[in-house]
C-alpha cells in the first residue's frame, strides 16, 4: 500500500487522478484514518493508467494565471 501522493508519483499524474480512479473502482483503495486513502498496489493499480487528456487539461487550468497591467 502506497499513499495517494505516492501513487499520483509513480503513475506521472495528479491525486485528483488517483482519487477518480478510485472512486470509479479503476484502482483499489483503503481507508487509513477518516480522511486518509491508502493506494492498494495490485494489479489493477499496475494496469491503470491516467488519461493523458483530462491531465492535459487539468495541467491548463492549474497554469499560473498572467496579471492584467
């Protein structure tokens, strides 16, 4: 078990990834305290992948903003 940060780390994307993926039963996970997930490292974790295009747009919005002058 690995946690989220990690888990986003290994697999080259966000934890709003890995937290979908969870939510969408694509990875398995479990609970380590009320608001901590643990990545379950099985098969279905190395099977995974991210989709290239929502982090293509998730990149794009958390791009920094250009001030107005």
């Amino acid at each position: 078990m690995i946690t989220m940060q990690e888990a986003a780390k290994r697999k080259g994307c966000s934890k709003s990834a890995i937290h979908y993926a969870i939510g969408a039963g694509k990875i398995d996970a479990m609970k380590s305290s009320p608001r901590n997930l643990l990545v379950i490292t099985n098969s279905k974790f190395d099977e995974w992948t991210p989709n290239p295009q929502r982090q293509q747009i998730g990149r794009k919005s958390q791009s920094p903003k250009k001030s107005k002058q």
